[in-house]
C-alpha cells in the first residue's frame, strides 16, 4: 500500500506547513505493517490441504452384489475422474470448494466427472434443487442440473469459514499490536528537523518526498551507509534498537492460537495443524475418528445415493470409502497382529494385502478365510472334553 507523503506530513504537523516544525518518523509504520489475514489462510489452508492429502490415500470401493469389483466406476474414483485430472487432483480440488464454500457441487459430463468452480443454486422445499450457471475452469454449462443429475456435498448446516473468520477479526487488532511492537523494538525512530528558510522554497514538497522515499529508505535499508541532508534538514536518532524476544513470543502464541481454533472448527487436531510431533499417532487417531471418517460417510452417502439408488444398494451394488490406509503402516510392526487377523477368519489374506497396499494374490486360496484350532464354539469344546473323559 503506497503513502502520500506529502498528507502524511501535512497530518502529522497538524495540518499546515507554513511554519518551522518537528516531525516524528515511525519507520515501522512509513515502510509498511504484516497484513494478518495471511495468517488466518495459512491456518485454513494447512488444515483443508491435509484433510484433502488423508482423503487421497483412501481407496474407493465398488462393490458389486457385495463383492468387490475393480471396474470403470472403480477407475474413475481411484484413477481417473476426467481427462484433466487423477484421482489426488480431483479430491484435492474437491474438499478445498467444500472447506471454502462449505458446499460443493461434482457434475458429470461425458462420462467423467468434474468439480464446478462456481455455481448458483435455487432451493425447493419439495422439489429438487437447481443449479444453474455451472462452470469449470473457462468454460460455463449452458444448461440446469437438477438434484438428482449431480453431486451436491454440504459440509455444516452452518458456514464454519464465516464463523472462524469473525473469530479472527477479534485478533487483528491484537496481532498488530504485537507485530508494531516487534518492529518498533527493532527499527529506528528519529526526529527530523526542518527550519522555516527550507519550507519557503517553492520545491519544498518535491525535496522531502524525495528524502523520505529515495534516502531514507535506503540509508535504513543498507548495511552500512551514509545519509546526505539537505541544508535545513537536520536527522536525530532518538531511540536505539531493543531486540524484545518477548515480542515474537506474542505473535507466535497469537499466530497458534488462530491455527487451534481454526482447526478445532474443522474437527482437525491442532497439534497436527500446527506441525507438532509429539503424540502424533493419538492426533492421526482423533484425525481419523473426527474428520476423515465422518467425511468419507457423508461423500460415500450422496455418491451410493446418486450413482447406485435405493435398488442397486439393496442389490448389494454400493461404494465405500476405505479410511485404514491413511495412517501409515509398518508391516514389521504389525506383523503379530497380521497373524491374529488372519488365523481368527476376520481377514483373507488378499484382504491384508489390500490393506497394506501391496499386490493381491491371483489364487482362490488367497480369498479364503482360515481360523486356526485354537477358536471354537463353547458346544465344541464341551463335546470334546466329554469325549476325552469317556472310557475307552
């Protein structure tokens, strides 16, 4: 933002020029001040940026009269959703519309399916919505979606973005107090001297615009420098430098606390919002529970609901969203609980591998499911401790 150095005089002399004065020079305010809404869109977008990278690593399943089936919907989830974008690109594209707008709005077209970067909707109480005026990237459909033709995701009842943002206009003016204190406590604050003979020449306003803007940002700006004045001008340095480590202590605790509450908002775990390592594993575990989870039911819900409808879901022709992938896995340490999962008849052992992310196994006896001896029923149990006790 530029300054009228000529009105910012003029204010600070209390509006007249005509005769000899002293004027102040705050140099953190003259060469400009941090504008805190970064700060804020920093926090949102670290947040929306990791919801969408977990939701990436998540598998889509499609499910054909209950079996799991790798076709062209499957591609389209996990591969392909249009000819311009993967699978990573298109849901990362997706939530941040969804975080931004708390909607979001996929159209088919052509078989491939497209985020709408903006779009305007007509509510019906009884009949379906509307959408109209749909476009992605440059080009604009000349036609109306009605609801049942797209996928309309709503993220809250409530416009938790609006709600944060008001939160956070509470904090700008404490913000700014602490960033001016910062740079007062580590710029240069003067008084520079003009007697009345300087101020009578016709190229007054001329001469000290360009001292304000040409040498003295410079001499500031510069190592090392000398600073040439004009006769009439006489440059005091009434304050020394006063490095406060208090001072960065405030912004960053005001910074943090813009990152909890925004993440709090999204249900997302502060810690992992603000990049801390410690407890990591317990933060992925709220992350999960919290805000992937409830994300990956309310997608998969409109998805089943427009894609496969009430006859093809009660078929057993459904998608669901596969959330164990995102943390990450060691498979030395979870080779024992592989074991278990495998000998107790929960898991097959192409389920494991599906699971780890590695190849499946082309063999009927890897989709089968095996329980070792030690599980049995109590009644099995009974029967053979009655058969060992009988005499033979």
């Amino acid at each position: 933002m530029g300054l009228n150095f000529k009105k910012w005089l003029v204010e600070r002399l209390g509006g007249s020029v005509e005769k000899a004065s002293t004027v102040e020079i705050d140099w953190s305010e003259l060469f400009g001040i941090m504008d805190n809404v970064y700060v804020r869109e920093l926090a949102f977008w670290t947040c929306v940026n990791k919801i969408a990278n977990a939701l990436s690593k998540c598998e889509f399943r499609t499910y054909y009269e209950n079996k799991l089936v790798k076709k062209a919907e499957y591609y389209l989830w996990n591969v392909e959703p249009n000819r311009n974008q993967n699978a990573s690109a298109f849901l990362t594209k997706l939530i941040g519309k969804l975080y931004l707008r708390n909607e979001a709005l996929v159209i088919e077209s052509s078989g491939q399916l497209y985020v709408a970067d903006e779009f305007e909707k007509t509510v019906y109480a009884l009949y379906d919505y509307q959408f109209h005026d749909v476009s992605v990237d440059d080009f604009k459909f000349d036609k109306t979606f009605y609801q049942n033709e797209v996928l309309y995701f709503q993220l809250n009842s409530i416009d938790m973005r609006k709600l944060v943002n008001l939160l956070h206009s509470s904090y700008n003016e404490l913000m700014q107090y602490a960033t001016n204190a910062y740079r007062k406590s580590r710029g240069s604050r003067g008084i520079l001297n003009i007697d009345a003979q300087a101020q009578a020449e016709d190229d007054f306003s001329d001469t000290l615009q360009e001292l304000m803007t040409n040498y003295f940002k410079k001499f500031f700006e510069s190592e090392n420098a000398v600073l040439p004045l004009y006769d009439g001008y006489e440059y005091k340095e009434i304050e020394t430098k006063t490095y406060s480590n208090e001072s960065t202590r405030d912004i960053k605790a005001l910074a943090d606390d813009i990152f909890d509450f925004t993440a709090r908002a999204f249900s997302f775990p502060p810690s992992l919002a603000k990049g801390d390592v410690q407890d990591t594993g317990k933060a992925t575990d709220e992350l999960l529970t919290f805000c992937i989870d409830p994300l990956a039911r309310m997608l998969e819900k409109e998805i089943n609901r427009k894609r496969n409808g009430m006859a093809g879901f009660i078929s057993g022709n459904y998608l669901k969203i596969d959330t164990m992938a995102v943390k990450h896995i060691d498979i030395f340490d979870i080779a024992t609980p592989i074991d278990k999962l495998i000998s107790s008849g929960v898991f097959t052992i192409n389920g494991i591998l599906r699971t780890i992310g590695e190849p499946e196994i082309n063999e009927d006896w890897a989709n089968e499911h095996f329980i070792t001896k030690n599980y049995s029923t109590i009644q099995d149990l009974l029967n053979d401790l009655k058969n060992d006790s009988e005499p033979r």
